[in-house]
C-alpha cells in the first residue's frame, strides 16, 4: 500500500483501505470528477466510501464498530 496502512481514520470512524487509484483516471474533460463512473468502480471494488489523499482516491470499506452480545 505505499504509504497508506491498510486502514484508516476519518472523523473518527475506521475504513479499510480496499485500493488506491489516482484521481485522473476519473476526470472529465473540464477536470471535475465523473461521480458516476467512480461510484461504479467504488461498488465493483466491494466499496462504500472513497477518501482523497493528495491526488489518489482511496477507495474504502467502512468499518463497524463492535456490539457487545448479552
């Protein structure tokens, strides 16, 4: 993973780092993201939310804080 662990924080709540992917391979023409095609890559890679660092997507799996079973 470079220089990302396989799990990050964000406001608090941890995700798993499922890939990272540059930030240009999602670009229209005019430079602003194609949203559609990003959610399509996000739901092939078993993903529910996408993270930016510098210029990599960082595409992510949240994950569940624990439940205590009584």
């Amino acid at each position: 993973m470079g220089l990302y662990s396989n799990i990050v924080y964000n406001n608090n709540i941890a995700y798993k780092i499922l890939d990272i992917i540059s930030v240009h391979n999602f670009l229209n023409r005019d430079n602003s993201v194609n949203k559609q095609v990003l959610g399509l890559y996000v739901h092939e890679k078993g993903g529910d939310h996408v993270l930016q660092r510098d210029y990599k997507f960082l595409i992510c799996e949240t994950i569940e804080d624990a439940q205590i079973l009584e």
